[in-house]
C-alpha cells in the first residue's frame, strides 16, 4: 500500500502480551464510597498495555459471579480481549478490599484487606489456571511477543515455557517465593524479574545463583528512593547494580498500583520486538524504557485506586504530562473525583449474600 506522496505505507501492527496470574477485583474505599475496578498485578499491567496500544490477553480462572462480570466488563471497555478468562463454578474470582485514609500527619496511606468490611468473612481468593487447561492453552495461545507471570503454578509456569520457545520475551513479577523449587523454575525461564524490596524480602533465602546469572534483566523497586537494575543484555550490560532516582510527582493522592504501571511502561518500550528485540536493546535504550516506566507510575499517584488516572484524564491530556514528567517539568496536580460508586454490591461476599439470604427466609 502507498500514500499520497507515492510512498510505501507502513502498517505498524499492535504487539501482544499474554499474561496469567492475579486478575481481581478492587473494591476502592475512599470516605464511605467503594469504585470498583479490574485491578490484580497481572490485570493492572495487560489493561495498561491495552490503554498504551496493546493487544492484550490476561489468562485467568474466575468464578461465574457479578465480581468476574464487573472485572471483565471494565477490562473489555478498556479493549483487552478476555477470551482466555473463563468463569465457571470451580474458579474463583479474587475480591481486594483497598482503604485510602490520611494519618496524623496528613499523609495519605493505603491498606489493603482480604476480608469482608461488612461481616469479616474472607473474600474469595486466587486460583491458578489448572495444569490440563494449560497445556491445551499453549497450542492456541502464538503469535504473542510477551508473557507475564505474577504468580508461580505449575500451569503457569507451562505456558511460560512455550512461549520463551516462541521468541516471546518472559517477564516475571513475583510477590512472594512460595513453594522454592517452583520459584527457581519461574526465575530460570524468565528474561526479565522485577521486584519490590518490601514485598520480597525472603528471597534472600533462597539459593539463585544458578539461575540469577542467566537472567537479562533483573529490577528491585525501592518504592520512594527509586529502583535499581542490572542488565546482561549484550548492548547494555552494566557490572554492579545501578540506581534511578524515582521521578516525582506534584501531588500525591494513591500509590497502588504504580507498581504495576512501571512493569507496564517498561514492556511497552523494551519488549516489542519480542525476545530478539530486547537483546538488541542499548544502554540508552534500556534506560529510558525504565525511566518511562517511572514516569507512568509517579503520573499514577495523583489518582486514587491503581489504575484511577486512566477514566479521569484523556488519552492525550495522559501522554502530554508523561512527557512533561520525562523532560522534568511540573504537571498541574490531579483532580480526583469518584468514577463509579456504589453503597452495596450484591455478589461481593458469599457471606453477606447467605445472611441476607437467611434474614429474607425468616422475614
């Protein structure tokens, strides 16, 4: 195909991540109101993807409920294709309860919570995509430049086999070490391990080496001071750790999530051109794919909820203070309103549905 001036026309196809791990939903609690949003560090990072251009297909095993219906909702409105989330009555969809509150001091904090804030029952919790439906998974899933894992099962850990045999770059982001043999096998077949020092402290025990050496890429996220990395990349090898200040931002209002816009935007620059690309990457080129990634988190703190910025601004309004944030210079702090609240959800909690079951039964 040709344009006007004669020239060849270059079609730019979307990349694509497939990506399986904890796919949730975050009931965000800020003064009495909960918004509720797809949330879940696999669901955070592939519906940001999705946002920056990406064709993206989150792997998930959810239960058939209103949570799943309400989570896979806002991922489809956000365009990530959901085909491979099922939702049948021996899944599971996992339900975070996130508080914003300010201490003595005016600090915003955030906590989150596991358990119902109504009767204190716990929510229904993650289960990973069975080792059958894996293996099944792997033939249909091609033609994906990434795979990303949060969380380590021994189906996951299939799926993440076959697509580092594809070319696709594997990008881990662990939240814990859990069973320590798996753990190794997650680590060994992943390009790229991301991590944050306050979340993933015992993985001091356990015994990397063998497997630490091969990895190309390797990031602990210090939460305010920054990060650092290490690279083997070829283009962009570096001896010791090297530290990036964080980038800050003029207002802060909730950093969850952040975390998850920083994996985001690093993929979205480094990782396109799949395992060959990022092995050609160069030091410049690898360093502002991580600052990029800074910058997406540090423009994240000014909503509330992890990915709150994304229905409050424009696409356009989004990449003009990303840019401004690169150059350093100031953004006009952000303007959070709620975006979806509501009092009560029915199908939230099986506990609170059974009891108000029971009451309607006596009445």
């Amino acid at each position: 195909m040709t344009n006007r001036t004669g020239r060849k026309k270059v079609t730019r196809l979307r990349p694509t991540i497939a990506g399986a791990g904890l796919v949730a939903l975050d009931a965000v609690q800020s003064g009495i109101d909960y918004n509720y949003f797809a949330g879940g560090t696999c669901g955070n990072v592939l519906t940001v993807l999705s946002y920056l251009g990406w064709n993206s297909k989150p792997i998930a095993r959810l239960k058939a409920d209103a949570p799943a219906k309400w989570l896979t909702q806002d991922m489809s409105d956000w365009g990530v294709d959901t085909e491979y989330i099922t939702t049948t009555e021996d899944g599971s969809t996992p339900v975070i309860i996130q508080r914003i509150r300010e201490d003595a001091n005016g600090n915003r904090t955030h906590s989150f919570s596991l358990r119902c804030p109504c009767c204190g029952s716990y929510l229904p919790g993650y289960k990973a995509i069975r080792g059958d439906a894996a293996t099944e998974l792997s033939e249909k899933l091609t033609g994906h430049q990434v795979f990303f894992f949060d969380r380590v099962s021994r189906g996951t850990l299939n799926l993440a086999h076959s697509s580092a045999e594809r070319g696709a770059v594997v990008v881990f982001e662990p939240s814990g070490v859990g069973d320590a043999k798996l753990f190794r096998e997650a680590w060994s077949v992943s390009n790229v391990v991301k991590y944050s020092n306050d979340r993933l402290r015992d993985i001091a025990d356990i015994d990397l080496k063998a497997v630490r050496d091969d990895l190309l890429l390797e990031i602990e996220t210090l939460g305010a001071s920054g990060l650092r990395y290490r690279s083997r990349i070829a283009g962009a090898t570096t001896k010791n750790w090297k530290v990036l200040k964080a980038i800050q931002t003029p207002s802060f209002s909730d950093a969850a999530g952040s975390g998850d816009w920083c994996t985001a935007g690093l993929i979205h620059k480094l990782c396109r051109g799949g395992l060959n690309g990022l092995k050609r990457a160069t030091t410049s080129r690898l360093t502002d794919a991580i600052r990029y990634g800074q910058a997406l988190a540090a423009w994240n703190c000014g909503y509330e909820g992890a990915r709150g910025g994304m229905y409050q601004v424009s696409k356009n309004q989004f990449e003009h203070k990303i840019r401004r944030l690169l150059a350093g210079k100031a953004i006009r702090p952000a303007v959070d309103e709620p975006v979806a609240s509501a009092e009560n959800l029915p199908g939230l909690c099986s506990g609170c549905d059974e009891a108000s079951r029971s009451r309607t039964a006596y009445a």
